[in-house]
C-alpha cells in the first residue's frame, strides 16, 4: 500500500506539469482564450521570456519522463507493472490484518474493515486489459524517452508522435488503474478532475498578475532613478 502512495504522489505532480505546460501552450492561442486575453499573455510571456522558455521545457521534459517512468517495465524501478507482479505474488496475504494495521489511523476504521474487500484475479486482468489498449502509446513513449530525453542518441529514428489526446489517455489510464487498486484496498478513490482545474488557474493566474502589476513596477524603478538622479545632483552640487 506504500507503493502505491508514493506512485500516486508522482502521479499527481506529473499530471500537474502536464496542465500547466498545456494552459501555457493555450494561453497564446486566440481561438482558445480570445484575442485580447491571447496578447495579454504573450507581451508578459516575451517580457519574461528567458523565464517562461526554460520553464516551458522543464515542464514538457519532467512529465514525458514521469509518465514514461511510471508505465516502465524495470524491474529495478517503482512502476504500475512492478505494483501488479507485487500484489498477484502477495495476494493472498492482502489481509483484512494488513488492511487495519495499514489504515489504524483512519476515522470509521471498523466500518472499513467490514467492507474490505480486497484486490482479485479479475481486478489485476482488468487493469492489464487497460495497459494492453494503451501499449501502442506506451511504446511511442518509451522510444521517445530513451532515444531523445534520457539520452540524445546520435543514431535515432525520427521523433515519434505522440498527441496530447494521447497523452491525456494515459493518464487517465493511469488514474482508472490506481483507483481500482485503491478502491478495493483501501476504500479510496480519487478524483482527478481538480488538478487540471486548479493547474490552468493557477498558472493563468500569475500571467495576469504579471501583466496587470508590471506597471507598477515599472513606476517603482523609475521612482526610485529618479531619487538616485536627485541625489547625484546634489552632490555635484556641493562639490
């Protein structure tokens, strides 16, 4: 169960980047947030353009390599495949026990306990069923992180495509897979729909934070050499 903690939290934050980087993609796009909004944000995102440039390929690059990583098959790495070889091994021992021990904490612990049911046979080929109509995706992912984000192979095919259609399927994917983990073992489940509105907020918001403060910081720095200004003529002055 502390697997999939840890990988749910590597989701969330990959997924993050992945709105983010895509709200910054849209924000200069007319026919997506209108013409006066769409040159709004593209004077802040040239004004700081040194910023938002590096910022925008830190993003791209951190959730291709999260996201491939997540649907890797090392045997050496925290992945979905490793959590699904774990839990049919240990099936049998994902005790009503384990449950308690893991959740002793919870609220209405013993209410959980009488409906725990438990990870199956039929969950684990539901999930695989999952990963096989993903794979062609997968595959492009994979090849697309070795051969140019991992390394930047001399001798590499050409970049393979991979849309942003394709990429929100995955992690929807993924987000199906952890929630029929987290349901049947944990009487969780999670809904993921406020990352990806809190994400475009939030970056939205700061593009207009930029454009609607830079005025004033403007008038702040030439305030302050205008002050300069009258310092150094008075002591030209005085000498």
């Amino acid at each position: 169960m502390k697997y999939l903690k840890d990988i749910k939290s590597r989701y969330f934050r990959a997924f993050s980047a992945f709105h983010v980087f895509e709200t910054l993609q849209e924000a200069i796009a007319i026919n997506v947030v209108g013409k006066e909004r769409a040159e709004q944000n593209l004077e802040v995102i040239n004004k700081f353009k040194d910023f938002f440039l590096i910022s925008k390929e830190s993003l791209r690059v951190y959730f291709f390599l999260e996201l491939a990583k997540l649907f890797d098959t090392s045997g050496k790495s925290l992945q979905i495949n490793k959590i699904i070889n774990i839990t049919e091994s240990n099936i049998s021992k994902l005790t009503v026990d384990d449950f308690e021990d893991f959740n002793k904490d919870r609220q209405l612990i013993a209410e959980l306990i009488k409906g725990y049911k438990g990870i199956t046979h039929n969950n684990l080929n539901e999930i695989r069923k999952i990963l096989t109509k993903e794979q062609p995706i997968i595959d492009k992912l994979k090849v697309y992180r070795d051969k140019w984000l991992a390394h930047d192979d001399i001798d590499k095919p050409e970049t393979p495509a991979i849309s942003s259609l394709e990429l929100r399927s995955l992690f929807d994917s993924f987000a199906k897979i952890m929630n029929i983990f987290s349901t049947n073992m944990n009487h969780e489940s999670t809904i993921w729909n406020h990352i990806e509105e809190s994400s475009k907020f939030d970056t939205q918001y700061v593009l207009d934070y930029l454009y609607r403060f830079e005025k004033y910081r403007i008038q702040e720095i030439e305030g302050q050499a205008g002050k300069e200004l009258e310092k150094f003529n008075k002591l030209r002055q005085e000498a």
